[in-house]
C-alpha cells in the first residue's frame, strides 16, 4: 500500500592536499633552480655592464680623434693655467680664484667632445658655483683652481661618461672619479716631469729625460699629435680602463709606497727600488689574500685616504688618471715616492672578469686579460738622469713584452698577433 522510497545522499569527495613531504620537494625544487639560474642572471648583468663600459671608451675614442680633427694635437696632460709664483692655487669657497698650475688631466680638454660642453663652459668661464651652495663674494678663475678643491662643482662632478657601472666606487673621501686613464707608456720613471716641472717652470734636462723614458702616446705636459705614433695607432694603447678605490687595501687600487735608495730620484737604480725592479712591492702583499695588502703594513707605506686610483678626474697624477704597460693588468699597484705626481708601476685594471678594456689609437676597444704576454715583471724600467746622465734602456726594446710594446709609441715593435 505504501510504497517505500529511497533518499540518496550525496556526500562532497575529499580533496586532496599536497602533503608535507611534497611541499617540501617542491620548495627543493625551486631552491635549487634559483641557484642555477643567479649566477646565470648575474653573468648577464655584467656582460651588460661590460659592453656599456665598452661603449663609453668608444666614446671617448671617438672624442679624442674630433679634438685631433680639431686642434691637430691631443689633449694635453697636464695643461691648464699657471698662478704668478708658479705654487699651486686652491682659491677659497666665498672669494674665488685660485689656478692649476698646469696639473689638469687630459680628460679636462676632452669634455666638450664628449657631450659635455655644459661642464666645459663651467670651467673655461668664471664660475660663482661652489658644492655647498653659498653666495659667493667673487668667481673662481676660467679653468678652474687645483685640481683637489673641494668646493670646486666640475671637479667634484661624477662624469657618466668616465665611469664604468661595474665598479661600485662612489662618495667621499674621492671626488669625481673616473675608470679611464692615459696610457703613459711602459716606464714609470718621475711621471710628472717633462717639458716643465711640477710648477710649469721649464726645465732642458726634463725636456731630454722626458723625450727619453715617457714612451706612451701621453706624457706629462707635451703635446703629443698622432704623426708621433710611429707604431701605427692600431698597434698602440692610448688609454686604459682603472678600477677605483674602495679603502679596503686592494692592490689594484690602493698603491703601495717603495722608496728610492735616497730621497733624491736622479739615480733610480737599487736595490728594492720599484723604478730597478717593478714587482718590489709584491713582499708586502697579504699571503692569505693575494688581492690585498697584508694588514700589518705601516700606513706610512701607503698615500693618503684620498690618494687612490681613480679618485680624481681632473687630476693628472699618475696615481688618478694614469697607467702603465709594465706589469699586466689587475697587477699590483708599486709607487716610487710619497707624493701621488711621481710614478712607479701603475697597471690597468678593472671590475670585470679576467682583464680590463683599453683604447687604441685608432679608436679601436680591446679587451685585454691578465694572461698577456708581459715580459721580466722584475726587470729594470726605462730611465735617464737629468743630472747625472745615467741611463737605462733608453731608446731600446720594452723588456715586457707584448704589453709594454703596445704601451709605447715610436720603437718600431711589430705586433704580429691579433689581440
């Protein structure tokens, strides 16, 4: 009578969750991709990097043979104006004025040629401008004071241009900084010597000892034209790529100090002399750390704090604009005086992987790695006494290889390899 009735009940299916086990794994998984795909990221960025730093030696090349088409002649090292005493000018914050006496970098002239002509203006024209922004009662002079003034706007301006992105060096105690130097040949006997001295007076015997052993397309307070690279400009480095300071004692840019036999420089033969022997600071490097020097070296054997590579652009000490083909790249750092104008064996070097760019005369840029042929690291650089007649090598084969050859300009070194 009553029929009977079924009531279905339809409960929802259990989901399935990842258990702990599996979460676990995944997370692994993932752990392990991110750390094969990092390094691959980061080689990127610096492949990146390095081809933008590439790019900005071009452009420099490129600035350096417009200024040629212009004046027929290369920027000068070391030029700029002289103070009536000779003494260098450091002017002053509120009134002004102040001169160079001629220690200003090559990089100064090249401003304009470089898409810089704002800052160029700025220095070759009476400024009012100072870095703290304050009235000024005066101007600074055209061209500018020392190239250490503090208050100075273009000497404390970070030029993009002159800075390589791989290298993290920024800030005080440095003021403008820059990652490329003028290449000054393959000796680094009394770098800041030549034409005049270091207050622009003249001086025959640094004219005949300048002509002698400043072998690199720049010397110091000579105009140098591209007729004088007898070596052909592709076969010769014109400029080089310099890491900057960090303060961390790195060999590469805080430079070690190896004081001459006497405190006088006209005979740089001797034992432990840098100028007799170019590795004769690599005793005090850190044993355990071979990219520094050891910990226990007296400061005194270092310049000051704000005496390292790079850290002055419109500075023409070889210790801020300059190098050397004596030893190879990323080479320590070995200076012959306690003053940042005297030379020594000051290398290329760089942020990057295994080397460091260089531009050639011909506005060509090479990458040069830290394997290149570089001859005796320990044998005697190019040198003649002013005043003794003394010599070394004078007008002979650079005695460090493939490097030095390419480091100087008019000594008739075949290069018969592609670099």
């Amino acid at each position: 009578m009553f029929g009977s009735f079924f009531v279905n009940i339809t409960y929802p299916r259990m989901r399935r969750a990842f258990t702990l086990v599996e979460l676990l794994v995944v997370i692994a998984i993932i752990g392990v991709l991110v750390g094969l795909l990092l390094p691959a990221v980061q080689a990127a960025r610096e492949a990146a990097r390095r081809m933008s730093c590439s790019n900005n030696f071009k452009q420099i090349g490129l600035g350096l043979h417009n200024y040629h088409s212009a004046y027929n002649q290369l920027p000068i090292h070391g030029g700029g104006t002289n103070s009536l005493n000779g003494s260098p000018d450091q002017g002053d914050k509120t009134t002004g004025g102040g001169h160079n006496s001629r220690r200003l970098s090559w990089l100064v002239g090249l401003t304009p040629y470089i898409e810089q002509q704002a800052l160029w203006e700025q220095i070759s024209n009476p400024s009012r401008q100072n870095v703290e922004q304050s009235a000024m009662t005066g101007s600074w002079n055209a061209m500018g004071p020392i190239p250490w003034q503090t208050q100075y706007v273009p000497w404390a301006t970070n030029v993009s241009t002159f800075r390589c992105p791989s290298d993290p060096g920024t800030g005080l105690p440095s003021m403008g900084r820059t990652n490329y130097a003028a290449c000054l040949g393959d000796s680094g006997y009394v770098l800041h010597e030549a034409r005049l001295d270091a207050y622009g007076n003249s001086n025959t015997g640094f004219v005949t000892m300048s002509r002698a052993c400043h072998r690199g397309i720049f010397a110091s307070r000579r105009l140098t034209r591209f007729r004088d690279i007898l070596d052909g400009l592709s076969n010769t480095i014109a400029a080089g790529e310099i890491a900057t300071g960090l303060g961390d004692k790195d060999t590469r840019t805080d430079g070690a100090k190896r004081q001459p036999p006497s405190s006088s420089t006209s005979d740089p033969s001797g034992t432990g002399n840098v100028h007799s022997n170019p590795s004769a600071c690599d005793t005090q490097i850190d044993p355990e750390r071979p990219q520094f020097w050891d910990p226990g070296t007296p400061s005194s054997r270092f310049l000051s704090s704000t005496e390292k590579r790079g850290y002055r652009w419109a500075n023409y000490g070889p210790i801020f604009t300059g190098f050397t083909t004596i030893r190879p790249p990323n080479s320590p750092v070995c200076l012959a005086q306690n003053n940042n104008l005297y030379g020594g064996s000051l290398s290329a070097s760089s942020r990057h992987q295994g080397g460091a760019h260089v531009l050639m005369g011909d506005g060509a840029v090479k990458f040069i790695t830290d394997s290149i042929a570089a001859g005796n690291s320990t044998a005697a650089m190019t040198w003649l006494s002013e005043s003794t007649g003394n010599s070394n090598n004078v007008g002979g084969k650079s005695p460090y290889g493939l490097w030095g050859a390419l480091g100087s300009r008019a000594y008739k070194e075949v290069i018969d390899e592609e670099i």
